[in-house]
C-alpha cells in the first residue's frame, strides 16, 4: 500500500493566495482609507473652526457683545486668518487671554502657527454687515463638506 504524502499542491496554493487577493482589495474598496482620512481632517476642521468662533465669543462677552481686537474691525468680506497684508490678523485678540494657540488646517502645506506674529490658520472670518454676525470657516474643506460657524 503506497504512503500518502501530507503537505499542499501548488494548485492549492495558488488558488489561496488569489482569494486572499482578492479579498483584501475588496477590503480596501470598501474601507476606502482615503475617504477616510478626509473625513479625519473634515472633523478636525469643525472643531478648529468651533475653537476659534468659541475664542471670538468669550471675546464678546467680555466686552458686552461687541467684538474688540487692536487689529482692527473684521472685513465684510471673507479674510484668511494669517498674518501678512490682505488677512486678518486674529491671534493678538485672542491669545493667550481666549485661547492658548490658534489651529490651522490639517492638510494645507502653507498653514502653520509658530507665533502671533508668524502663523496662517487656513480658515477665514468675514462679519456680516447687516446683522454684525461673525462667522469663520474652513476654506478647503474635503469631500463637498462644511466646516463652518457663526457667532450671533
């Protein structure tokens, strides 16, 4: 009676390592990561955007509802927030007194903080002329989404 040998066919092989394939990169269709971490930085961009509107409102409350910044009045129309000619210059209002750094957006090379004198957030802040609301926003949020407040 010949012995029966143990082990797997190449075959078999083969055809596991195509279905292991296979299900991963369904996985990864499904899962899509990318998505995902747009998502991520969509999440981190509403509470950035929540953090400095919650700045600007203890701001306001401190100084009977009127907004009070040495910088000068917030445009009507939208500003980024940075330092440099043409943004608005927002962190000596705020910091340390309202908030202790100012965010900046997740994904845009170009935002950073370093200092109140040296920083660009990535988001943007106008004051509607007519009600004098303040709003501040993400200026590229991913996925078609909004990252955006206003404080009454």
């Amino acid at each position: 009676m010949p012995q029966k040998q143990k082990g797997f066919t190449i075959i078999e092989l083969i055809v596991t390592l195509m279905i292991i394939v296979i299900v991963t990169a369904m996985a990864l269709v499904f899962i899509n990561p990318s998505a995902q971490l747009a998502r991520a930085r969509n999440s981190k961009r509403i509470a950035d955007v929540y953090a400095i509107a919650t700045a600007i409102g203890n701001n306001m409350v401190n100084n009977r509802g009127i907004f009070t910044c040495t910088t000068g009045t917030i445009s009507a129309s939208s500003t980024r927030i940075a330092t440099g000619t043409g943004n608005y210059n927002l962190a000596p209002c705020l910091i340390p007194t309202y908030i202790s750094t100012l965010p900046f957006d997740p994904s845009t090379a170009s935002a950073h903080f370093t200092s109140i004198n040296d920083y660009d957030t990535a988001y943007a802040i106008v004051k509607d002329a007519a009600t004098s609301r303040i709003s501040v926003f993400a200026i590229y949020p991913e996925l078609g989404a909004s990252a955006s407040t206003t404080i009454p």
